[in-house]
C-alpha cells in the first residue's frame, strides 16, 4: 500500500467513524430539507464505493486493459472517464475499445446509484434494483457486441489507429484512477446534494412534486447521485410520494446521459460520440422506463 492509499484509508476511517457519528440525525433547516447525518453517510457511502471500485483495478492491474479500468474509472467519475475515452479515441486509439470502455464507466453509475440508495432509502433502492440491473446489461451487452463487430483497427479522422495488441500497456494505466478516491470530490458531491435537497424541497412546496423531478433533473447535470439521493431524501421525509421519487432519480440519471452525451461528441468526435450515443441513450431510456414502471 502506498503513502496516498494508507492516507486515504486514513481520511475514508475518520469520515466514516469519526465525523458521521457526530452530525445531528435530525431535520434542519429551511423545508426541514436538510439531515446532516443522512447526508454525510451518503457522502460516505458514495466515496467508500468509488474505494472499493479503485482497490478492484488495482487486484486486476491495469495491463489487464482501457476496459477494465474504466469500468474502474467510473466508479471516480463517469463522466470524466468518458472525456478521458473520448480524447484517446480522438488521439489516435482504437475506437471500439476506446466507446466500450467508456460505456462501462456508466455500468459503474447505475452500480453505485443502487449502492448509495440503499444507504438512504433501502424500499427505493429496491423497487429500483430492476431497473438498474436492466440498464447495466444493455449497456454490457452492448459494449461487448461492440468489441466483436469491430475488431479490426479503425482509421479515425484520418489517423492510423494501432491495433489493440500493439497499444502500450501504459495507455490503460493512465485511464486506470491514480487516487483512492478525491477528498475534494467528496465535499463537492456534499455541497451538490445539500444543494439539491434544499431546491428540491422549495420547489416541491412551490410547484408541486414535478418541480422535484424537474431539480432532480438539472442536478443530475452535475451528478446523478446527488440528484437521486436528494430524491431519496425527501422520499424519506414523506415529502414525495414513491411513484414520484422513482421518476426523480429517472430524472437525474437521464441529465447526467446528457451530460456524457454532449462531452464524447465534443472531446471525442462525431463517430465516438454517435457510437456511445447509440449505446447509452437506449440503456438510460430502459432505465427511465423501468423506474417509471416501478412507481
């Protein structure tokens, strides 16, 4: 183990056993929105989990390849991983396993949302298991028709794409998180759903349950579990009514695709984009769909 694992193994002890026991498990707060205990065990789930997915590339290693790290990858960010896909595609690396790998960081999301609901909200994170588990096969599947329909190098925009066996083992390594686990991260995902919560309340009270669906939504621009947990939470408070939270945490997913969406065309170009949009958009809208249905 190294000094920034042991550190960070460290901070994650402190947090779990130090911190969380100290924050008030009661209602505070405008709209009675915010439980600090509820909140900072979400924070601590959700950087326990992104633990738990770097200690797995690391019993694998990253020689084991761009897939497995960022299937690795999006237990950290999703997101980020995607950009990171994005751009080695762009650089030059084969585009099949450069999407596929990308795809399965969102595997990752829809793991850790099950994960990091359960901490919250146990009969939602069950009711949603379904939906979840269905959206990661399709993505899986997806991601492995990928790899075998396309698995001759690629020219992509004019470049030489090396074949994936002459691809230097330090490519996946450099996809692979470098770091535990950001303790940066971990504030900001605390502000983001502390922020989702309050709105989410105020909206609620002022427009009715669409306008927690709707600040579900755009939170999940920003981060899909802060958006659903924020959900989760008033679900809990019996501020929003099962069939509702459902569609919140549907909500939030659905922005955060957006988000991904937008950054593989952007970073990666118009055939990664096209190729992880074919992909993720079908397994989110099954998602959607599902956790609809579940209300």
């Amino acid at each position: 183990m190294t000094s920034t694992e042991l550190r960070d193994a460290i901070t994650l002890g402190v947090m779990a056993f130090v911190v969380l026991p100290l924050m008030p498990d009661r209602a505070l707060g405008p709209y009675g929105a915010l439980n600090p205990h509820r909140i900072w065990l979400a924070v601590v789930a959700f950087t326990a989990i992104s633990w738990f997915g770097y200690l797995a590339v690391r019993a694998v290693g990253p020689r084991r390849g761009s897939v497995v790290a960022g299937f690795a990858g999006g237990f950290v960010s999703a997101t980020a991983t995607t950009a990171t896909m994005a751009r080695r595609c762009h650089d030059g690396e084969r585009l099949s396993v450069m999407v596929s790998a990308a795809l399965l960081a969102s595997v990752a999301t829809f793991l850790q949302l099950i994960g990091v609901l359960a901490v919250v909200d146990g009969a939602l994170a069950g009711q949603l298991l379904p939906a979840c588990i269905l959206g990661a096969v399709v993505l899986v599947g997806l991601s492995l028709f990928g790899l075998r329909a396309y698995r001759e190098p690629e020219p992509l925009e004019g470049i030489a794409v090396p074949a994936l066996a002459s691809v230097p083992d330090d490519h996946a390594r450099r996809s692979a998180p470098t770091h535990p686990f950001s303790l940066r991260a971990a504030f900001l995902f605390a502000a983001v759903l502390t922020i989702a919560s309050l709105v989410g309340e105020w909206a609620a009270a002022l427009v009715g349950d669409g306008g927690a669906v709707l600040v579900a939504g755009l939170t999940g621009l920003a981060d899909a579990h802060a958006g659903a947990l924020a959900a989760a939470s008033m679900s809990v408070a019996g501020d929003l009514p099962a069939s509702t939270t459902a569609l919140a945490v549907g909500a939030a997913v659905f922005g955060n695709m957006v988000v991904k969406v937008v950054v593989s065309f952007v970073v990666g170009g118009r055939r990664f984009g096209a190729r992880f949009a074919a992909a993720v958009v079908p397994a989110t809208a099954v998602f959607v769909l599902c956790a609809a249905l579940s209300g």
